[in-house]
C-alpha cells in the first residue's frame, strides 16, 4: 500500500514524472491530465522522516529514501499508459554554490537509481516513457535504467555529470547501439569536465547514424582542444557555465523509390521524398494524413515544391503538449509532445560569434542579425498554426534558472571558479525581457486561430504577461488555468489578477491554481465563484471573505472544492458568527457544514485560523449528521 502513494488521485496514468533530490530530502512531481501533485519527503533527525502532499503528511520511523523507494515501485509498477518524461535528477542541478558532500550524495544517488532499476524490472511489461532525465554517479547507473525501457518509444536521453567534481568515463553508453535496434535516439550529455577518453567515446558515437539522429555535448571544461578534435567550433553560451557541440546526423543509405501510389500512405518519409509525387497534393494529403509535426516538418525542408504542396494542404499537427521557457536572459528551450508520444525539445542561443557579430543559433543553424523572441515565435507558428484538436498543456515559463545567483542564502560561499560567463540578473531587467517577449508573443497569437488547450500553465509574477498570452487561449476548450511563481530564488513580488479576471478566458475554466505565488487582489475583487475547483495562495483573507464563499458557493451547481491558503487573516469575529454555531471547534480550527438548496449535499467548511479554509462539497453520506441516523437505526 505505500506510504504516500495512497494519497494520489490517480495511480496509473502519469503522463510526466519528476524526481528530485538533494542529501535531506526528495521531491516528487506528478502530473496527469489536469491534475499536478506533489510529494516532499524529508529526514526529520532522530532516524525519522516526513513526508507531506497538500494537507496530507506523516511521520515514519525510517529513512526517508527507503520511504520513498517504496512508493516509487508503487507508482512504476501501476502505470499502464505510456509516460511523456521521466526525471530523476539532483535537485541543485543549477545551483553550484549549494554545499554538500558530495560522497554522501552519491550513496543516496546509488539508492535511487537501484530502486527505480527494481522498481522497472518489476514490471510485467517493458516502461514506456519518451524523454528522460538522469543525473547518476556514472553512466553505468544510467544505462541500468534505459536497459529496462522500451526502445521503441524513447526517443531524448538526457544525462548529466555536470555537478560532479570528478571525471566520468561513459564508455557505457556505447551499449546503447544494440539496445536500441536502429530506432532514432536524441542524445544531450552534459559534464563538468571533458576527458580525452571520452572525446573517444563521443566520436564513436557520431558513427552510429542508426542509432542517434542527434548529439548534444555541453561542458565546462576539457581536457583537450575540442575544436581540433572535432573539426568545428564550439560555441559559449552566454549566461551559463556550459560551452557546447551539436551534431545533426544524417543516414547516408538512399532509399530506393517505390513505384506503388498506394504505398505511399505507410513508406517511409524517405521513400516518399524520392519520388516526384510528392509534389501531387491529392497523394500528399492522403500521405500527411499518416505524419504528425516532426514529420510534417522534416517535409518541409526537403524542396521549396514540397514545402508549397505542404502549405498549400496545411495538415494537421497533432501536437499533444508545448512548452516555451526562458532558463537564461540569453536562451529559450521550447519542447513539443506528439499525440504518439514522440518528444522533441530545442534551445534557441542568441550572442556573438568570435568576430563580434550579433546572431541566434539553434543547433548548428546560425541566424545572423535576428532576434531571440522573433526566431522562437516564428517557430512555435509554423509548428501550430494548423493545429485544429485541443492541446492537452500549454506551458510558459519565464523562470530564467541560468540567470541567478542563489541570493537567498547569505551564507552560501562563493563559486570557486568564476570566469565572469555568468551574469549577474535583477528582477527589473528579467521583467523586461519578460515583457519584451510576451509582447511579441501577443503578435504572433493574435495572427493565428486563438490556441486550443485544456490546461493553460504560466510561470510569472506579473499580471500583464499573463493576459497577453491567456487573452489569445480559446476560451471554449480552455479548461484549468495556473500560474505558477517561476523562480529558483526570492523576489518578493505579488501577483495582481484584477484585470485577468474580466477575461472570457477566466470566466469560462472550471479549475484555477495559483498556489505557489501570492495573489495581492481581494477574494471578492477577482471573481472566482464560477469554479468548480479553486486552490490559491492570497495576500489577506478577511470575514465577510469567507462569508461572501459560503454564500455564494451554495448557489453554486458545479462547485467541488475551494483551499485558500492565507498569509494575512483579519478576522471580525461578529462577521464570522453570521455563520452560525460551528459543528465543531478545536483550538484553531473550526467546522461548518450547510446544506445545498434541493439537495442532499453538504457544503463543508473547515477554517483554520493561522494558514487556510476549504470549502467541500460532500455528499449527506460522508457527514457525522449520517453517521448519527445509523447509530440510532
């Protein structure tokens, strides 16, 4: 049964899976469709832990790894539906002033990484997941975990050995060539320290066009010249510690051109693009039928007379997830989930070359003279303009996690090698660029259909930026709107929402969720009653707040559930008794239960004086007022 896992909504339909951990703890990040929990295991000190999920927790006497271990076999074991990302990475994956030992950490590392290699071999069946993120002691521990997963649904493997003081060897990897039977792999390595034995090991790889179509190498230092080893010039990315190398690679085998029309509906893209059909568009409707973005857009860059019978056709996406995130003032990592679960993400740079000239990159394609927003927006057109079904989640993130210093512990040391690559960010210049950006954002939506999507997710503090971009949402699809606080460190800064909440948008969702930054608008001001599900973080909640909630939520035919988590209470207690005697009153915490108008309904309120109040609708079932007609039956 668990520990934790009991407290899931949902048990086996994860579509995205975090795990993040540092010496002291374990967070955990769920998501399925519309609903995003969050599980924090924590050592307490006397050999027990804790572990916490809203307003769930427990205390355990055991090691909070071994806690979570057997959750983590709970949650692996039950998923039944194929799984978009999976991580499990050192929670100060950005953070390098952070101090921690580093020998202790590769023994919760190892724990880890052999329970969640348990937990997949437990299976009855292979674990599908499209992405994946790992942070290991060395590649053998990373390899462990691909081994056991379905080769013919990964398509990105992400590891990193960046915060790692020593060298890593990852002649491992190399195995990856059998395991894979020639599907097409993403490959993104990131190292703190480039050895030459490994520089070996990657130009294997680059041999192995059946196995990658793509290789990313990001590091911060090397043991030799890479740009004679390779050939190439590597490029520094502004704002981050990392240098990096991209290579595309490209299958050098020609495909042989079919003379069957019929079979073109199921070949091959490479067997379609050797025919001239291909440029007939009643045959390359039937045929991008079949194809979804990637595809589409691999197309595209064939000929100028394919991409005009594409265009002129403008097939359909099918694009199940996007998202857009600023994690440096310099670069933007935008990712795509297909409906078949193939995953693609991209980083977009902007700098200067060694001449000095001013250009954005992505991949080894260099743009000179562009800018950053133009380039990504323009992309994110092309790739949605034509998307007609509904986007499961549509996530901006303005988090900008490169850009920061950890200036929230004053007592962190400084990093011991600083070369002056990465900057130090304000908020007010954040907030440009942010704005900047979303600007240019609000342009491009304007100039397309307003996006379908269920869930609209939005990493900022800022009002503006946020109405740019739900002002252009479909207001008929949209369905769960949250705002989430986008940074790694402090900035002490509210959220308004009294100009979102006139939005049609707003008016039309059914949950919100903005729990994780403060709302500075009054609980009557930002019209929420419309909702069936609302959990939000406020400023100041007065009396006559939760009065004006209990009245008109009773009105309410599709109300379900409201937690408003309170920084400031002012509490007029001459109000609060228009209420009614509470049904029960501990310390600081009250109980109220009022009937639904024609209904067997509760509305059940519990209010706790120094952090929060939740409103429920219950059934008369799950009441003590049923419980007292049985016992006198």
């Amino acid at each position: 049964m668990g520990h934790a896992y009991q407290w899931l909504p949902t048990k086996n339909n994860f579509s995205s899976m975090e795990f993040l951990y540092d010496s002291r703890s374990i967070t955990v990040k769920l998501d399925s469709e519309n609903i995003h929990t969050e599980l924090i295991y924590k050592d307490v000190g006397g050999g027990s832990m804790s572990v916490e999920s809203g307003r769930n927790s427990l205390t355990v006497a055991n090691t909070f790894f071994n806690v979570f271990c057997e959750d983590l076999e709970l949650i692996i074991v039950n998923q039944k539906t194929p799984t978009i990302d999976l991580s499990l990475k050192y929670n100060s994956y950005y953070d390098e002033t952070r101090e921690c030992d580093e020998v202790f950490l590769d023994f919760i590392t190892s724990k880890l990484f052999d329970c969640l290699e348990k937990s997949l071999k437990s299976r009855k069946d292979l674990f599908q997941v499209s992405l994946l993120v790992l942070e290991p002691v060395n590649m053998d521990q990373a390899m462990s975990i691909i081994q056991n997963l379905d080769p013919f649904k990964l398509s990105l493997v992400e590891t990193s050995f960046s915060h790692r003081t020593n060298q890593v060897n990852i002649d491992g990897i190399s195995s990856l060539i059998d395991w894979n039977q020639g599907r097409k792999l993403e490959l993104n390595m990131y190292f703190g320290s480039m050895s030459a034995e490994n520089l070996v090991t990657i130009k294997h790889l680059l041999k192995q066009s059946s196995t990658f179509h793509k290789i990313e190498i990001y590091y911060k230092d090397s043991d030799d010249n890479l740009d004679l080893s390779f050939d190439v010039l590597n490029q520094q990315l502004d704002c981050s510690v990392f240098q990096q190398f991209i290579f595309t690679l490209r299958n050098q085998e020609r495909d042989h051109p079919r003379n069957e029309v019929s079979g073109f509906q199921t070949s091959s893209i490479d067997a379609i693009l050797s025919g001239k059909v291909s440029r007939n568009p009643i045959i390359m409707e039937s045929v991008l039928k079949n194809l979804e973005c990637f595809d589409i857009q691999r197309l595209r860059k064939t000929s100028s007379g394919i991409r005009r019978c594409v265009d002129y056709i403008k097939p359909e996406p099918h694009i199940k997830k996007c998202s857009i995130e600023f994690d440096s003032i310099n670069r933007i990592v935008t990712s795509i989930a297909q409906k078949n679960g193939l995953f693609k993400k991209v980083r977009y740079g902007e700098g200067k070359d060694i001449t000095g000239v001013h250009n954005v990159h992505c991949g080894k394609t260099t743009m000179e003279g562009e800018d950053l927003g133009r380039i990504v927006l323009n992309d994110f057109k092309i790739n949605f303009e034509h998307q007609k079904t509904c986007l499961d989640e549509f996530y901006v993130n303005f988090s900008f996690v490169h850009a920061f210093h950890n200036r929230s512990n004053p007592n962190s040391r400084p990093r011991k090698v600083d070369n002056g690559s990465r900057k130090k960010v304000d908020y007010d210049h954040v907030a440009s660029l942010t704005s900047e950006f979303t600007e240019k954002m609000d342009q491009c939506l304007k100039s397309m259909p307003p996006v379908r999507v269920r869930n609209l997710v939005i990493g900022s503090v800022n009002q503006e930026d946020v109405f740019r971009i739900l002002s252009r949402i479909d207001p008929v699809f949209l369905k769960v709107i949250e705002i989430r606080y986008p940074f790694k460190v402090n900035v002490e800064n509210c959220l308004e929402v009294d100009k979102i909440c006139h939005l049609n948008q707003w008016k039309s969702a059914e949950e919100l969720i903005i729990n994780s930054v403060t709302i500075s608008t009054g609980i009557q001001e930002m019209e929420i009653t419309h909702f069936a599900s609302v959990d939000i973080l406020v400023e100041t909640i007065y009396a006559e707040d939760i009065v004006y909630l209990k009245t008109e939520l009773l009105q309410s035919s599709n109300f379900k559930k409201f937690k408003i988590i309170f920084s400031k209470l002012t509490l007029d207690q001459s109000v609060l008794l228009s209420l009614g005697e509470p049904y029960r009153s501990d310390g600081y915490t009250r109980i109220w239960y009022f009937r639904f108008p024609n209904s067997t309904q509760y509305l059940h309120i519990i209010f706790h004086s120094e952090r929060s109040v939740v409103f429920n609708r219950v059934e008369f079932e799950n009441t003590p007022f049923f419980e007292h007609i049985v016992q006198n039956e």
